[in-house]
C-alpha cells in the first residue's frame, strides 16, 4: 500500500498457532500487531486464525490512493537514480538466530528497523514526485528490482558498495546460513543478472527474502538528492544505489 503512494484502510489478522505454546505468546504477537495497526491510521477487522506447528502472523491490508497519486512499479525510466530505504539481510540474520549462532540482542537493530513502517518514506515520495516504486520483500532486491525493470522495460546498473546490508549478513551468508528462499530468488533470476567484478559471496544478500523491507524507488536523478533528504528529515535513510539505463537485464558493479 505504501509503495504505491496509498493510504491503509483496514488490516485483518491471519495467524497460525500450536496448541502447546502459551496463549500468552500470542497475545504478545496480537498486541504488537495492534500497535502497528493503530499506528498506520487503519482500523482492525476480525481474523482468521489456523492450528500450526509452527507459529506465523501477518496481516491481510486494503487501502486507498487518489487516482492521480499513484505510484506505481511501471514507470522507471532511462537515467532515474534508484534509491533504497532499508538495509538488506534481515532474511539471513533471522536463519541465523533460528539456528542458534546469534543471539537476539545481535540482530535488535535489524528487528527495530523492521518495525518501521514505509509511512514515512510514502510522504517524502508524495513530496518529491517519483517514476516507480516497490517494496522489497520475498523476491529480495534484485527479484523486485528485476519485476520494475521488465515492467518498465528498462534495466540497471546498480553498486554493491553503495548498498546497505546488516554487517554480519555477508559472512553468514557465505557460511551457508540462509533462507530457502534466497537460493530461490538466485535459481529463478539466473541469467537475469550480471556481476561485473562482484562475488558470489557479495551477492547473496541481494537475494535475500525481506520481512517489512524498505521501498526501492525510481526517480528523476535531477530529484535524487532531493527524495532523500525528504527522506531524512523523516528520520529515514535513502541510499541512492544506481541507475536506471535502457539495456534490458540488472548489472551489478563494485
């Protein structure tokens, strides 16, 4: 809803649930789904909830955007600069916690940073007038930069360094922890994506499945430093990462 400059209307709770953890547990999980609720401006409506092994929570949102205010993930054009809101390798430092080689309080910035909603960076993008924008969640950063590209029939050219990724993602990475999904996302962008001078290692977070990932926005370059100063007086961080060219296909540089 945020990516495409709109407005959350009404969010409905979808849980699942074991039997033998403590309801206390997911009336935590409720609570912290409420404040964010609450804190969007929507209005809670009911839910649906499923026995499980494993517990899972989300939320299942309708909004609004005005027809002559939406933003969406056609549209990037030759030259746009891409600017990216959150950092990357939430994926791989969860894997990390599930398997026990990193503790809770390594990985707070990260889970803090998640919580944040895209509200923000919605308002600076309305400010400043953007080509496109998408969210980064399941298909990582170069799946969602991919699906805007071939929408707009364009490509990239985008710089690993000026990339933001959680430090310890890479390492891990490398070690092998990471999600099922990441491997995914690399087997079905296979040929999609060059690596000019970029390793493998250097790559994988690029891949990695996001939960509550920033936006990836296109806009004119002449607004580029403009969207991300929006950005900051908001106390959000924009990350101009590359550009936007006419060659159809993601390239990845140093």
């Amino acid at each position: 809803v945020y990516a495409m400059g709109g407005e959350p209307l009404t969010a409905m709770n979808l849980v699942a649930f074991p039997c033998s953890l403590d309801l206390g547990v997911l009336r935590e999980i409720l609570s912290g789904g409420l404040s964010k609720i609450e804190e969007s401006g929507a209005r809670l409506c009911s839910g649906h909830s499923v026995q499980d092994e494993e517990p899972k929570y989300g939320l299942s949102v309708t909004g609004f955007v005005e027809a002559d205010r939406v933003v969406r993930n056609a549209g990037a054009e030759p030259g746009d600069a891409l600017v990216l809101t959150k950092p990357l390798g939430l994926g791989v430092l969860t894997t990390a916690l599930k398997r026990d080689i990193v503790s809770e309080e390594e990985i707070e910035a990260a889970v803090q940073t998640a919580s944040l909603l895209n509200k923000p960076a919605r308002d600076a993008m309305r400010e400043v007038g953007v080509s496109a924008a998408t969210d980064v969640t399941g298909y990582g950063f170069l799946g969602h930069l991919t699906e805007m590209l071939e929408a707009s029939n364009v490509g990239a050219v985008v710089h690993r360094e000026e990339i933001p990724v959680w430090e310890r993602a890479v390492p891990l990475a490398n070690a092998g922890v990471y999600p099922g999904g990441l491997e995914s996302n690399r087997e079905y962008l296979e040929g999609r994506v060059k690596s000019d001078g970029v390793g493998e290692g250097d790559l994988l977070p690029l891949y990695d499945p996001q939960t509550s990932g920033g936006l990836l926005v296109a806009v004119p370059e002449g607004r580029s430093s403009a969207l991300v100063r929006a950005l900051e007086k908001r106390g959000v961080t924009g990350a101009i990462v590359g550009e936007v060219v006419e060659q159809p296909g993601v390239r990845v540089t140093r």
